[in-house]
C-alpha cells in the first residue's frame, strides 16, 4: 500500500539520507568523507595514528630548516621591507589605531565611482519573481499530465496538493496552479495505474510532512521516468528505497540551482557591510549557511580588513535575495545586506576604483613638541599647534602622497613570527612539505585558544581538535591524513584558491616592498632613465594596474620629460616581468637568488596559485579628498566617527552630543577622511602621516 505523507527526519539512517541536509563540517571524519576515505568508527583510531605520523614528518621538516615556530621573534616592517618616509624633518607623532571597529571605516568605490552604501534592505520581486512564478505554473501542469499516465490521476492531483503545500509552507512560494480531476482519462482502464490511484487517496496532513512515498513499483524503467519528473520540479528531491517506492522530499536550495528563471540576471548584485569579520571568512559563513559546496558562489572585487567596518560590492550566482536574507538573519549584529538587484556579470577580482576610509585617531601624543604645561593659555597654544601640525601634514599627503608599500596586514600575523609571504617562499621554492609545517604547527605569539587547540591536536592526533577558525590549515592537515602524508601539493589544493594564491602573493609582495625601498633611497623621488613607467597616452583611463604590458615603457632620455615619479612602476617579481634599467632590478635578482629561486621560479605557480606573468604597481600613491580635523574627548568609549553602515539613531546621537571642550585633561583625536586608489592600503597613508612606522601604533583587538 502506498505511505502518503511519512514524516522522516533529513539526513537520518544510511539509506538515501537527503544530500541537502548534509553540512560539511570541520571535523576529521567529516573531511574524510569527502576525499573519499573510510569514516567508520573503527577507523578513528587508524586515522588519528595517521595523523600523529604526519605531525612528525612535519617536525622533521622544521628541523631540517633548523626552525623552531616557538621560538621565532615577531616580525617587523623592516623585515618585510617597509622602511622609507618621503621627506626627513617631522617629528614622529603617536596614535591608538582601530580602538573600536567605528573608529575605522571603509567604503568601497566601483568602477562608475558609486559608494557602497546601503539605501534599502528590501528584497527584489516585481516582474522577475511574477516571472519564476509563470514558469512553475508550467513545469507543475506538465509533471501532473506526464504523472498522471504514469501513476494516475488521482496519485498524481495528490501528490501536487503535497507539493504545492509544502513549498507554500516551507519556501514561502506559492504556485496557482488547481490539479485537475483528471480520473476520466483512465476509463479505458489500466487496472494497476488504477489500483495505485485508489492507495494514493490521503489526506495531505500539512507542509511539515516533508516526504511522499509512491507505490512500490518493480518496472525500473517507470521508476526512472518517475524520477526524471520530479527531477524537473523545485524544491524536490527524489530517491528509490528499498521497498523499491519512489521517495520525493522538499528540499532546500533545489529552485535556486535548477529552475533560475530565464529572465532574470544570472548573479545576485549586493552590498555587504560587515564587522569584526575579514570578506572570506564572511562569505564562508554565508555559504554555510546556504548550504553550499561551492567557495565559487560569491565573487568581490578585493578583501576588506577584519578589524573595521566596512562595505563592499558583492555578487552571488544563483542565490536568491530572499535566501540571503534569511542566511544573514542570525548575522545581523555584524553583516548586513541590501541594495539588491539580479545582473547578467559578475564582479571580478580587482574590479574597483578605490576605497574612502573614515579614520579616528586617538589619544595623539604630540608631547615631545610641547612644554611641560603651563596655564590654560598654553593649552590653547598648544591646541594651535596641534591644529596647525596636522594641517601642514595633510598637505604634504595631499601634494606628495606616501610610498605605496604592501602594508604589514598583506603578511599576515606578525605576532606569530610566521607571516603568509614565509609560507609562499616556501612554496616558490617547491619546498611544499615546508609550507605544509609552516601552516599547520603551532606558533609563538599564537592566542591561548588557538594554542591549546592546536596543542591537544598534536597530542591526540584527532584533527577534529585543531581549531576550527583556522580553516585553511585545518583543510590541509585534513587533506595529509587523507593521502598518507604522501602528497603536499594535494594537501596544499584543498585550500580554497582565493586564500592559497595570498601566500605567493605575499611573498612577490615582500621582494616588491625591499625593492622600492632601494630605489627610493638610491635614486630618490624623481623620475630617471631606466624606469619603467605607466604610459598614460595609451590608455587615458588607465589606472596603472593594468595587465597589457604594452603598456609599460621604459623611460629614455628623450622621453623623460613627459613623466613624473608617480608613473614610475616596479613589476612584482615574476617569470614575464619587465625589469627596470638600474640596479633597482639587479637588487631584485639578488634578492630572489638569496632565497634560492628565480622569475622563472614563479612560472609553474600560473595555474594553482593564480601568479600573473606581469604585474606591476605604482611606487608613489596619493590620497583624494583628503579632509582633517581635531576632535577633543573625554573616554575611549565614545564614539568619534558618523558610521553610517551600522549606527542606530542611538549611536548617531551619541556621536554628536558627546563633544568635549578643549582642555589640559581633555584626550586628542585626529579624524581623516581620504579616499585612496584600489590596492592601496590606508595604514601606510596614515604611516606617512604620522611620520611613525605602522607596527609601532597602538592598537586594540576591537
């Protein structure tokens, strides 16, 4: 007899659980299903001696390279280069960088120069949802004609009465669509398409029921065109189970994936603003909780930091807005999204004019300008000096901008001594066991979290244990106990290719910034022969980073006259780079030669670490719009900038009705507003600034 609205649990028993419901988590057995290997409770034990085995082997490639991670000193901006000031006579002045997440706000700035800021969190609907609604009607009339001659009519009208119900109830989609009383058809008589008419007569007890059985039927090839039937329906999942009855389930996601409709944009165009939270991690959350396998669903045009607020252009293929909003309900304290619409392209790696950042630097200390104090005629002096500091170097910013140096967040943790660019040196120098040790073993300066994690990992070697934040390393020793250990480069693939291709990336970053700190300190801040240079009659819009090296000349002595030292460019190193005509290019060759590799080092990284054969950077950046101010506090609780990304009418108020009057127990603040170029990192703007290297602001985890 047929089973009409059987209540199942998703995902629960061996046979046929719903693919949908089952979420990859972070755990070893988990993983291991994934590569394919044995996930029984047997071989747990197996798995973690494997995995002792493997921790070994990594130790050993540390002591080889005669490195011991707890013991490597935190690196500095020196190490990664970052060592030149334009201009020799200011005073270094100290700042608290990032106290808060509002005192650092980030804005990104498309291609078209619109800001990324959120003006409405309603959800797209209007002709393409009265579109997605007319294609179901059609798809639903055909399934219940084609079920019909099937199972018969009234298996079939019951089934769709199922159906539309729950996807009514469980997706909030409503089809108008009326099964016909289609039993006539069958009065020339099939008696086993009638008999399975007469069992499938039950009432549909509610959406909740989220799975229908048909009959059994033994015909393999009616099963199969069954099957193919409900393939073609949203939302619904199918399977045979043993009994050999047709299963069908409401399921999640399944419109988004196979009934997109025809007229609407392929990708979801959003804005995202976030806090507290780096872009990857964010959108990784984002496709946990869609439940997606894919890390290729959401595209950006760059990263944005972790200890900010910031807003950024996001697309998303196939996902609809409702799903996200739903997906980002329980993220509300920290992501929001809006400013939704459907487009037929996707947002690119790069593909922004800049940033505008809002900045509060507090607590300034400018005391080794001033006196020992004096009467409240001093303070003032005093404040006119401050003002008067600040204004002088805003426009030296303005009319000679900063070296535009990879800043120290390109590299990582510098707490921990072990930086991304130590990690892709090794992998340069196809020293993958290397970069595997590098990632996966435990480190100084590490949080005690992340520490004891780590440690009761390398004890028991259950991979379970390694800390769950840190999902790239735990993807990767996941990936050597699947392969026995007998494969890096396997291991170092499991990691998504956004997050891998940033180590190699470092490290051209780190030889890039060694570089133009010699060519500034040799030749100074002007244009000579030999340069290469950014031709801007080529290409009027050009931006400096594109990747046509036609582009790229060099400089002559007929044509230097036609430059200024911000066109000058230096080619990160790699295998098709245009190496200027001074030493600035023999310093890199030896630089590289230090390290055991070469530009042709980089050549066979194209493919799985997204190296270009050519990129090139300007040396000297300079900021637009550049507005500065003075502002006077009382505590380091107030809030100092107008966010408008998360702030409520509270917070505005807050904002605005807590100004402190100048005076000698009163704290100092400088609040900046600058919009810089894409690629271009704000903490070296602000090193220039203050004239004081970044590593050595004050900073706050926020």
């Amino acid at each position: 007899m047929p089973r009409h609205g059987k209540r199942k649990r998703p995902g629960n028993g061996n046979h046929g659980a719903p693919q949908y419901k089952k979420r990859r988590r972070d755990n070893d057995s988990s993983t291991a299903a994934a590569a394919g290997g044995d996930t029984n409770e047997q071989s747990q034990p197996k798995r973690q001696e494997k995995c002792l085995e493997i921790i070994q082997r990594l130790q050993t490639e540390l002591s080889t390279h005669s490195l011991d991670l707890t013991s490597v000193p935190q690196f500095t901006e020196c190490d990664v280069g970052i060592e030149s000031f334009i201009g020799k006579d200011h005073t270094a002045v100290q700042a608290n960088l990032k106290c808060k997440y509002e005192d650092f706000v980030v804005t990104e700035i498309d291609e078209s120069g619109n800001a990324a800021n959120i003006t409405t969190v309603d959800c797209v609907d209007c002709t393409q949802c009265e579109q997605k609604t007319d294609d179901m009607s059609a798809v639903v009339q055909k399934v219940t004609d084609e079920l019909t001659a099937l199972v018969g009519a009234d298996c079939a009208s019951t089934f769709v009465a199922w159906y539309t119900q729950g996807i009514k109830t469980k997706h909030n989609v409503t089809v108008p669509f009326d099964a016909e009383d289609t039993s006539n058809n069958n009065e020339n008589g099939d008696d086993k398409k009638q008999q399975q008419s007469d069992d499938a007569k039950t009432t549909v007890r509610g959406a909740s029921v989220e799975a229908y059985t048909f009959v059994a039927n033994k015909d393999k090839s009616e099963r199969t065109r069954v099957h193919q039937l409900l393939k073609s329906l949203p939302y619904i999942q199918s399977k045979t189970n043993a009994a050999s009855c047709i299963e069908a389930e409401i399921a999640s996601q399944k419109f988004i994936k196979q009934r997109w409709p025809k007229s609407r944009g392929a990708y979801l165009k959003f804005i995202l603003s976030k806090r507290g939270i780096d872009s990857i991690e964010c959108l990784n959350k984002l496709n946990r909780k869609l439940r997606l396998n894919s890390n290729k669903t959401f595209n950006l045009a760059g990263t944005k930091d972790k200890h900010a607020i910031t807003s950024q252009f996001v697309t998303a293929y196939h996902i609809d807005c409702h799903a996200l909003k739903r997906a980002v309900q329980s993220m509300s304290h920290y992501v929001r999204v809006g400013n939704f619409e459907y487009v037929s392209q996707q947002i690119t790696l790069g593909a922004l004019h800049g940033n505008r950042f809002e900045i509060a630097l507090r607590n300034i200390d400018v005391s080794s300008d001033n006196g020992n104090g004096g009467d409240d005629d001093d303070a003032k002096q005093t404040a006119t000096e401050i003002e008067n500091m600040l204004q002088e170097r805003v426009q030296i910013l303005q009319n000679k901008g900063f070296v535009n140096y990879f800043g120290m967040q390109r590299f990582g943790n510098a707490k921990v001594g072990i930086g991304t660019h130590h990690v892709g040196r090794a992998i340069v120098q196809q020293q993958l066991g290397l970069a595997c040790a590098l990632l996966i073993l435990p480190k100084r300066g590490e949080s005690e979290l992340i520490a004891a994690a780590k440690t009761q990992c390398m004890q028991t070697g259950n991979v379970g244990q390694y800390p769950g934040m840190l999902s790239s390393e735990k993807r990767c020793l996941s990936a050597l106990v699947d392969n026995d250990g007998q494969n890096f480069l396997q291991a170092l693939m499991r990691i998504p290719r956004n997050m891998r291709s940033m180590y190699c990336h470092s490290y051209q970053s780190s030889i890039w910034n060694r570089c133009v700190s010699h060519r500034v300190s040799t030749y100074g801040f002007e244009v000579v022969v030999g340069d290469v240079v950014y031709d801007a009659q080529t290409n009027a819009n050009g931006d400096g980073d594109d990747d046509a090296s036609s582009r790229y000349i060099y400089v002559t002595d007929d044509n230097i006259g036609r430059f200024c030292i911000e066109d000058v460019v230096l080619p990160l190193p790699s295998f098709a780079a245009k190496l200027p005509k001074h030493d600035s290019a023999a310093f890199m060759l030896k630089l590289l030669e230090n390290d055991n590799v070469s530009l042709q080092s980089f050549a066979g990284l194209q493919q799985d670490f997204a190296i270009k054969g050519h990129n090139y950077r300007r040396i000297i950046a300079r900021p637009k719009d550049v507005t500065a101010r003075v502002r006077y506090y009382g505590n380091d609780d107030e809030l100092l900038l107008d966010d408008t990304h998360f702030q409520s009418d509270t917070t505005a108020s807050n904002v605005t009705s807590n100004v402190v009057e100048e005076s000698k127990t009163s704290k100092i603040a400088w609040i900046l507003s600058f919009a810089l170029p894409k690629s271009c990192y704000a903490t070296m703007c602000l090193r220039q600034l203050l004239f004081t290297p970044s590593d050595q602001l004050k900073r706050s985890n926020c």
